[in-house]
C-alpha cells in the first residue's frame, strides 16, 4: 500500500528532504543524495548565482527531472527580503514552491514570526505553494495553516546545531492537534535517531542539511537518515507497546494462539 507524503497534491514516496549546502564538494553532494534516497532538495536561494549562470553553482550537478527542486529564503532578515527572494526564485529556476525563512536573530537564526506570517500571506496569494520554517508554537501553526501554508515546518534545535529535538511535548501537541497539513520537522537533526525519533512522533517527514554535510562519511550518513526514517515511520504505523514501570510476563497464561 501507497504510503507517500502529499504536499499540494504532490506525493512524494521519500520523507526526507535534504539541503544541499556545506558538502566539501559537488560530487560528494551528488553521492549523498543519492544514498538519502531523498526525492526532494532545497537550495538556499541568495547563495546561488541565478542570474549568472556561467558560475558554477549545485544546479550543473543535480538532475532536477529526479528531484524536486525547493528554493528556499534562508538569511532573509524581513518579510519583503524573503518575498523579493521568493519572486527571483520563481522567475529564474521555474517553481512555485518555496521553503520559507524569515530570520530574526543573527546569532541564533531564530524566525521572526510575525514577519513569517507576513510573508506567508502575501506569497500565497502570489500562488505560491509556501512551506515556512518556525519556532515549534501551536498557535503560530495555525496562523501559518489559515495563512495558506502547504505544510508548517517546526524546528526541532537551532539550524545546524546537530542537538536533536529539544521539546518533545510541543512537537507532540503539534501533532495531535494538526491533522489535514503536512508537519515537518526542521533544523537540529544530527544523527539517524533523531530522525528516527521524530518520526515515531507521528511527523510528516524531515528535512536537514548539517547532519550530513557535516558527517564524517556524508555517504554513510545519508544513509542512515534513510533508513531512521523509514524505520521511525515504520514504528509509528505500528504502534508501540504501552509503558510500564515493572517487568510483564513474556508468555502469558491468557491472549495465546490455541
């Protein structure tokens, strides 16, 4: 059975979307993504040379027939920055889609909110189709979803921090309580059991950048990212076993195959 991750109509049968940024080169880039099994890569829209193509840039190494192409406004510190940089995006590499950033602290990266919301308006009316990254607030996912968004993005530690999910709880709360819009989960991931975990969570999918460009073996890491998210996926879909503070018998008098 079909188990694809549809946004804006579009199923996607990979839950990982990975960045392609940091990686010391472009083949080793290539590779990376190839292991991740990803369908589905963001590109820093302001580190790319779109207007002058004679300069080298990830766009003369991946096939964009074979992955989704997400432009995305990191380091835009307004909403008219990130919707100036949506705009450019569309008009030169053909897309609607759109991972949107709207920074508010230099040092942390954190989003300015309020201009996310801003932002998000305006670009959907535009006809955007706009996935916009977040603090992990309920009330800010909701804004964000009657805003238009596609899918709502949290963070789950500082971009790049490689910390893993900080607040399980809100991430749960977002879960429970967002049911009919893709809930991503972004920034922070730094090895496959933080994939994995946040998967069992019930999200959507994962994005991360940092957590493999940064690995040791880029490869190997993209790798494992796959398969902690398949298996975290996996375990949702089965439903672990309830918690409990004592030992239960493992074979039962009662609830056994006759």
């Amino acid at each position: 059975m079909s188990d694809a991750l549809v946004i804006a109509g579009r199923d996607f049968h990979s839950r990982l979307i990975l960045g392609t940024g940091k990686y010391e080169t472009y083949d080793l880039m290539k590779k990376s993504l190839e292991a991740s099994g990803t369908e589905m890569v963001t590109v820093a829209v302001r580190r790319v040379p779109l207007t002058d193509r004679s300069k080298e840039s990830f766009l003369d190494h991946v096939d964009l027939k074979k992955y989704h192409l997400l432009p995305n406004t990191a380091g835009c510190y307004s909403a008219d920055e990130a919707i100036r940089t949506a705009m450019l995006a569309r008009e030169v590499l053909d897309t609607k889609w759109v991972k949107l950033e709207v920074i508010g602290d230099e040092r942390t990266l954190f989003p300015d909110n309020e201009g996310l919301l801003e932002a998000t308006r305006a670009l959907v009316k535009e006809g955007f189709i706009v996935l916009p990254y977040f603090n992990d607030d309920l009330i800010v996912a909701r804004r964000l979803i009657d805003a238009g968004a596609a899918a709502v993005m949290p963070l789950a530690a500082p971009i790049g921090s490689g910390l893993g999910i900080q607040n399980f709880t809100n991430l749960r709360i977002l879960r429970e309580c967002i049911k009919d819009t893709p809930l991503i989960v972004d920034a922070g991931v730094g090895t496959a059991s933080d994939a994995a975990l946040a998967m069992e969570i019930g999200v959507d999918g994962v994005l991360m950048n940092t957590g493999i460009a940064g690995a040791r073996d880029p490869v190997k890491m993209a790798e494992a990212m796959r398969l902690g998210v398949k298996a975290g996926r996996l375990a949702f879909k089965a439903g672990r076993i309830g918690k409990k503070l004592y030992a239960a018998a493992s074979s039962p008098e009662t609830g056994m195959i006759e």
